[in-house]
C-alpha cells in the first residue's frame, strides 16, 4: 500500500471511522475500493471505555446495514443517585452494553467486506496538506489522498495537523474506570438489567458522575465501574471517587484501572478544513454524559455523504460539513448537551437536579430523546419545555 494514491484516508478504525467507511461504501460504492482506514493497532484490539449502546446507535447500525450480534448485556432501568435522592426510570430498551474490542472488530472488518482496504498494524506519523490533497506519513510508508477524515480519538494527530491552527481551545473531560466480576459485587444490576449513574459528586465540586454498568467479559457477568468529569479534575479526585463506589459496591479497591481522556463538543471548536473532516472523537461528543458511540456513527454518516458531494462537485471545502454539524440534528443535540452540562455541573447544579427530580414524565422524556426514541425536529426543545412546566406547576402547588 505504500506510495499508493487514494480518494480517502480514514485515521482511525473506531466507531467513527469504520461508519465514514461503511456510508462510503453504501452512498458511492465506486469510492470504497479507492478508501483506505488507517489502524494502528490489530483488530480485536483493547480499547479503554464503558461501551453503551442507546437505541439511536442500534438505529444507525441498521441503516449502515450492519448486524448488532456482539456479545452485550441488555439493560432495561436506570437507577440515577443525584443529590439528596434517588429516581429509577425504567424502559424496554434503554442500552446494550457491549466491549469495544469486539464491537469495534465487527464494524472494521464489515467496511472491509465492503470493499474498503483496512491497513492495521499501520501507524500515522505526519500529516501536510499539498495541492490536491494530503500526504500521509506513516511507519510504513507515504500516502496520498483528495480527502483525509480524522477519526482518531480524542487526542487527534489529524486534528492536532490540519485542523487546529487558530481554533478554540480543546475541554478535554477525563474517565477512569475497571472491570469487577458481578460475583464479587453486592450489586443486582446484571439481574435487573439495570445500569446506575451516581451524581452525588456534584454536590461536592465534580463535574461529572460516577457510572455502574452490567457488561459480559469472555461469557462471565462483570460490571464495568467508572467515574467521568469535565475540567477542572485531576486524576486523584476522580480516584477518589471511583474507590468510593467500589466500596459501597462491596468490591477490594486493588482492581486494574484504565484511565483515558474525552473530547468534548464545544460550539466554537472546528470539525473540519479544506480537504479534511473531523469525526466522532476528535470532534468532540456529549460533555454532559461522555458519551460517544452514538455520536461517533452519526459524524461518519455525515462525513461520508460530504465525502460524496466533494468527490462529485470538486469542492473540497467541507463548510457544507461543518455547517450540517453545527446547526443539523447532530449539532442540536450537542448544543443542549452542552448547556446542561454548563447548570447541571455549575454553579446553581442542585437547582437543576431539584428540577430534574419533579417530574417522572419529564425525566423519561428527556431519556427518550437523549436515547434518540423521539425522532421528530424540535424534540430536545420540547423536553426543556416539560420541565419548565414541571417546574412551574410544583412552584405554584407550593405557593397555594
């Protein structure tokens, strides 16, 4: 592959980058045979993160035509601790927890049953933009391509290249999190196929939340336990916090963490330059929750169409892309995303907690369109619209 000319170069085989491959494939199949995804590991390869699935990234799996036939735990309740109280929201379908190594295998190698080359065990050492297109260096060899997508994670040599000359500043959150096996836990959550988030940090500073979710490790039931929080946090505030759940869960604090870093959506932050897109990570995804593989499918769905339109027009710009992420459905959500977490870990946080408490329908409104459930315009509108009322109505009760 070495020397070769391509039409595309995708840096990364994640979720992001193998569903940029996989639309290639389905929206312009003449381009799939010219794409090349850069991987610098081997797939089935260790990847540090909680893996939740919601039912808008099952949706989005469909659409790309790949089955969802990974080993996952289903879960079905959610068991939410914020501060000064507990709410349950349950649902048929509210998460499939998956392991990334395996769920991120099966999308790589169905972009290459798709006709794409997969080039693994292949590391990206440089990046320059030249007339025409983009060389890509690398420890085997150049590369050159009209088009490069940066799907590299959140610390982007892409983006870092290509993209990032004059933009804003990058709000890297942070995680930690470590297997325990079920048996080990005075914890029911795989029997109740429930995942819990603990908010009660907030009240103490932290701009994030503690999370235990049921996964299955080689067929065994284990639950994946983590902490996640925006800036300002360092590694010994989130230790803390993990050792805290492991406790109350009944589990030995000596279990292997794995810690890694979270790109954020910030409205000022660029996804894309000529001749370069950005997604999934190294875009930036939910500050509110971190959450990621959702997002990372619907940026590569997106990508690859404006890879399509460029390959057809010759207009390589990509502000048509920059501007569907910033004000399409994508970018709306993660403009909500972003203000809540801006009250929810503010400042005035126990008044929007307070809020979020009042109404149970409210709460399973707001799951449903985080969940991608409610798929009509306006939907992350109409939930802040619900708890306004929530709120209102238990303001005027107690006022009577």
């Amino acid at each position: 592959m070495a020397g070769a000319g391509w039409d595309v170069i995708i840096v990364g085989s994640g979720p992001a980058g193998a569903a940029t491959a996989l639309r290639l494939a389905a929206c312009a199949p003449e381009v799939a045979g010219r794409t090349l995804v850069l991987e610098k590991a081997r797939h089935p390869r260790p990847k540090t993160c909680a893996g939740g699935v919601i039912p808008k990234a099952t949706a989005l799996l469909r659409e790309l035509g790949v089955a969802f036939d990974v080993p996952h735990a289903p879960v079905a309740e959610a068991h939410v601790l914020v501060p000064g109280a507990t709410v349950t929201v349950a649902g048929a379908d509210l998460c499939h927890i998956v392991r990334r190594a395996e769920f991120d295998a099966r999308l790589a190698w169905a972009a290459r049953e798709r006709g794409v080359t997969l080039g693994e065990g292949e590391r990206v050492l440089a990046l320059v933009r030249e007339a025409g297109g983009v060389r890509v260096e690398t420890d085997r060899g150049t590369h050159r391509a009209r088009v490069v997508v940066g799907a590299d994670g959140s610390g982007s040599r892409v983006r870092r290249a290509l993209v990032d000359a004059g933009s804003a500043p990058a709000r890297i959150g942070r995680a930690v999190m470590c297997d325990v096996p079920a048996a080990a836990l005075a914890w029911d959550g795989h029997r109740a196929r429930r995942y819990d988030f603990d908010f009660r940090g907030c009240a103490q500073g932290l701009a994030g939340y503690g999370w235990v979710f049921p996964c299955v490790i080689e067929g065994a039931p284990y639950a994946n336990v983590g902490v996640y929080a925006l800036p300002p946090v360092d590694g010994a505030r989130l230790e803390t916090e993990l050792c805290r759940l492991l406790v109350e869960l009944g589990a030995g604090e000596g279990t292997r963490r794995q810690a890694f870093p979270i790109r954020t959506w910030t409205p000022e932050g660029a996804v894309a330059a000529p001749r370069v897109l950005l997604v999934g990570d190294a875009a930036g995804v939910d500050p509110l929750m971190g959450e990621g593989i959702s997002f990372a499918l619907e940026y590569g769905v997106l990508a690859a169409d404006a890879i399509a339109r460029a390959l057809e027009t010759g207009d390589f710009g990509f502000a048509a892309y920059e501007a569907s992420v910033r004000r399409g459905p994508l970018g709306q959500k993660l403009r909500l995303l972003d203000a809540a977490a801006r009250r929810f870990y503010g400042p005035h946080g126990w008044l929007w907690f307070r809020l979020a408490r009042l109404s149970g329908r409210a709460r399973r409104a707001a799951l449903e369109w985080y969940n991608g459930v409610e798929h009509v315009p306006g939907a992350g509108e109409r939930v802040v619209r619900r708890l306004g009322r929530a709120w209102l109505a238990r303001t005027a009760t107690q006022e009577a």
